[in-house]
C-alpha cells in the first residue's frame, strides 16, 4: 500500500513516549474504528466502478446554493443529506457509510486508475496486483470451481471516458489470479455448457498433457497456465457455472434492478458473489463529465439510482448483506461547482453492507475543501482489505527481479 507517514517502528517508539496522541497517529486504525471494521474470515465484495470521475457534488456531497446545481435532499438516516436525484439510494441509508474526505494522490486518469484499484503508485517494470486478484489469492478456496474475481462490462452510457484504459489483473500474483471478464452481462460467459463425452475425453487428454509438461518444466509460468487451463474446466464442469446466466434469474428480480446494463450487471454480481466468487467489480465508463456534468447526471440517475439501491435491498433480503461489502468508486472526483475538472482531493466513495457500521458520514468537507479527517489511499485501501479479510502486512509475491514484494 501507499507508504504512511510513519514507520511502525516510529509508531511504536513514539506511542510508548506519549507523543502521540489518538488525533496524531496515522488515521487507518481511525478510519476502521469509525466503520466498526474488524478482522473476518473473509467476506465477498462487490465493487461498482464509476470510470472517469464521478462528480460528488453531484451525487452524495451536494454543495449549497448558488454553488450546488442539486438540491439536498434527506436520506432515512436524520442529519445525512445526499443529492435529489437519488432517492431510492437515500432509502437505504442505514446501511450505507459514506466517505467523503479521500484525498489521493494527483494525477491522469491511468495512474488515479491504477492507484485506487492496487493501493500503489505505478513503479515501471512491476505490476501490482488489483484488489479482486489479491482477494482471489486470499479468499478464495483452493480447487473452487468458481474464479475468485470476476469483472463486468457495464458499458457506456455517455461516452465521456478520458481515454484511458485499464485493465485488474493479476500482476505479479500470477495469470491464474487475473479476473473472468464477462463482456455482456446479458450474454454471461460462453462454452459454459456441460461437458460432452468426446468433449470430456479431449479434456482428460489436455489435462494429461499438461501435467506432464508441468512436471518436466517446473516454472512459475508453466504452472500459472496449467492452473488457468484448470479453471476454466472446472467451471465447465460446474453447476455454479449456472451463475453467469440471468435468464435463470426470476422476472421479478430482474425487474426490481430494471433493465439498464449497468443495474443488470449489479444483479449478475449479486448471483456470482452467490455462488461463491470472491469480489465481483461492474465497470461503468463514461463518467469524465468535463462539460454538463448536471445534465449527465441527471440523464443517469434514474437507472443508476435504481439499480445500486436495488443491489442494496435485494442482498439485505436474502440475507447477504452482512457479509458482502459493496463498494461505490471511482479513480477521483470532479472539483466544486460544476465539476468540470478533476480533482483528488474531497472526493467521496460509498460502502454498503459488510457487517459495518452503516449508517454514517466520515469526514466532512465545506465548499469542496476538506474540514475533518482526510483520507490517504493507503489507509483506504488497507481498511477496505481488513474489511473483507485479507491480511495486509504480508509477503504476498514476488517482483519480475524475484524481490518479495508485500502487501
């Protein structure tokens, strides 16, 4: 993760001195504290990304008049407002935390990309694994049939992108920890269909192959493939194959999320988190809103509105909620007024659910400005690990110079 201001040795040293006080120290145990985040076994997360830079002010941090262009509407939490266009959201409030004081580091879209899917700033020569492969290798049970990260093309809405594309993988982690693409949530994955007898033969014959070829050349790349090629048969094999399907899902629940291709995305994350996928991140691009930021926002806030509060309540129902986080995000926010601009600092990211304390505003901006507790990328990415169970002070692989590398 981002390096914090101090060593823990220094922590150490200086907190048995007493010249720290709990305002002073590094605020990652602060911000876990306020979310109520304890260590779990492990927990499945969902993660809506917003590609481009969602405007918070016109989402969940509305300015005051004449700066706000959306009014500030309540929420069914008492003292928490968000903006008017989302009414469906503000209903589930009681189990929402929303931050709304990230301060990240500056930057292009790629690099901000990067950063706040990794919890690092790029280093050239060395790919740093995204959160979903890193809860594949941490969460994930050996020989599951299901992949441990999948992601979904939610597409576009308003083609308003910066160009800049990245891609979750694996990195130093390995291929075997990069994520299940599904290209069409309505599609699903193809060559899903079970095994047939000619079909099964031919499978035993490849899995005979490469575990001779395995044994012969013992290299961490010829074990990654074998350990992809492994993959995709087991969920060839699987009955939990049957996830990717939104046909199977009941007209009713499809209705409930609506029909966009962002909030049908939001379902097929719910059924794959089901049935026992790791975390599950929807991308949505389109959110670069350099001009007319009020009136893309308001072109998109019936569908999106519908389909995260939808995401939201039909977890609770089934009771899910608890143990998955869903996490709202984007690489950085819009500046204050208009949001025509980029801006890292101020920004807000919405949790739900994950046994948290929900419920919640941390932090607290004025004017765009923030007033009350910043929060660094490290102790943002490091609470959202604790959140879920992985461990984040570990060895966790090795770089392209064979240097252990930790999380």
């Amino acid at each position: 993760m981002e390096p914090l201001s101090l060593s823990r040795r220094d922590m150490l040293t200086l907190s048995a001195a007493g010249a720290l006080t709990g305002a002073s120290v590094p605020w990652v145990n602060a911000l876990a504290d306020s979310a109520a985040v304890r260590r779990t076994r492990g927990k499945s997360c969902i993660i809506l990304w917003t590609d481009g830079g969602m405007s918070q002010n016109h989402t969940f941090d509305p300015l005051p008049a004449p700066l706000g262009e959306f009014r500030a509407a309540p929420t069914s939490v008492p003292g928490i407002h968000i903006c008017e266009q989302f009414p469906r959201i503000a209903q589930c409030m009681e189990d929402i935390i929303l931050f709304r004081t990230m301060k990240t580091p500056p930057g292009q879209h790629f690099a901000a990309k990067y950063a706040m899917h990794t919890g690092f700033i790029g280093v050239a020569g060395l790919q740093h694994p995204s959160i979903g492969s890193i809860a594949s290798a941490e969460l994930t049970p050996a020989g599951s049939s299901m992949p441990g990260f999948v992601t979904i093309d939610a597409g576009y809405d308003i083609r308003t992108d910066g160009g800049a594309v990245y891609r979750p993988s694996g990195g130093y982690l390995g291929p075997q920890h990069d994520p299940v693409w599904v290209m069409d949530p309505l599609k699903g994955l193809d060559n899903l269909r079970p095994l047939q007898d000619a079909e099964a033969r031919r499978v035993e014959l490849l899995e005979s192959g490469e575990r001779a070829f395995a044994e012969q050349y013992p290299t961490m790349q010829v074990a990654a493939h074998r350990s992809v090629t492994e993959r995709a048969i087991r969920m060839m094999q699987s009955s939990g194959s049957r996830a990717f399907s939104l046909d199977l899902e009941p007209e009713p629940i499809r209705t409930l999320y609506g029909p966009h291709r962002f909030a049908q995305s939001c379902l097929l994350a719910r059924r794959l988190v089901e049935a026992g996928v790791s975390l599950v991140e929807v991308i949505h691009r389109g959110w670069d809103d350099h001009q007319c930021a009020a009136y893309n926002m308001a072109v998109r806030a019936p569908w999106f509105d519908q389909g995260v509060a939808a995401l939201i309540t039909d977890l609770k129902q089934r009771g899910m909620l608890d143990d998955t986080l869903v996490v709202l995000m984007g690489e950085f926010g819009r500046d204050a007024g208009k949001g025509a601009n980029h801006n890292s600092i101020g920004w807000s990211t919405l949790w739900a659910g994950g046994g948290l304390k929900t419920g919640q505003v941390v932090g607290v901006t004025e004017k765009g400005e923030i007033k009350d507790r910043p929060i660094r990328l490290g102790d943002y990415m490091m609470t959202l690990c604790t959140a879920i169970g992985i461990e984040t002070h570990q060895e966790s692989g090795q770089s392209h110079l064979n240097r252990p590398v930790f999380q």
